[in-house]
C-alpha cells in the first residue's frame, strides 16, 4: 500500500515541476474582437505553453457576464 502513495506523490511532484516550467499569456477583447485593457473585455483567451514554447491549452472565457446581467436590471428598473 505504500508503494502506491510513494507513486502517486512521485506523480504528483513531477506535474509540480511540469507547471513550474509552463507560460501561459491572457489576451483581452471587445464585443467586436478587438484587443483591449482587461478592464473593457468581454472575452479572453488564455493560452497555456510547455517548456518548449509549444502551445498545450487555449481556454476561451466570456468576462463580466454577470455584471452586465446586473446593469442590465438597472437599467430596466430606471425605464
């Protein structure tokens, strides 16, 4: 049984090292697909590098959904 946990500590500390050596970057833009500041996006994208510059994840995220769902209540409570 200890040999199992010695292993999966062993897996687990070599994934460690494995993110340690990643890059990721988070590119920012508009309703119309445009780049901007973080703070006017609407949508990301993150893209995840491994050690060798060679891309391993890209995540798309839509930002502020919830806040605009909130303006938006606002907005129809001041019509």
């Amino acid at each position: 049984m200890n040999d199992n946990r010695d292993d999966i500590m062993a897996s687990y500390y070599r994934n460690l090292e494995a993110m340690k050596n990643r890059k990721s970057e988070i590119f920012y833009f508009d309703e119309k697909g445009n780049t901007v500041d973080k703070v006017h996006a609407v949508k990301a994208i993150v893209r995840e590098y491994d050690e060798n510059g060679e891309l391993i994840n890209e995540t798309f995220a839509n930002i502020g959904e919830e806040e605009s769902e909130k303006e938006k209540g606002e907005e129809h409570r001041k019509a």
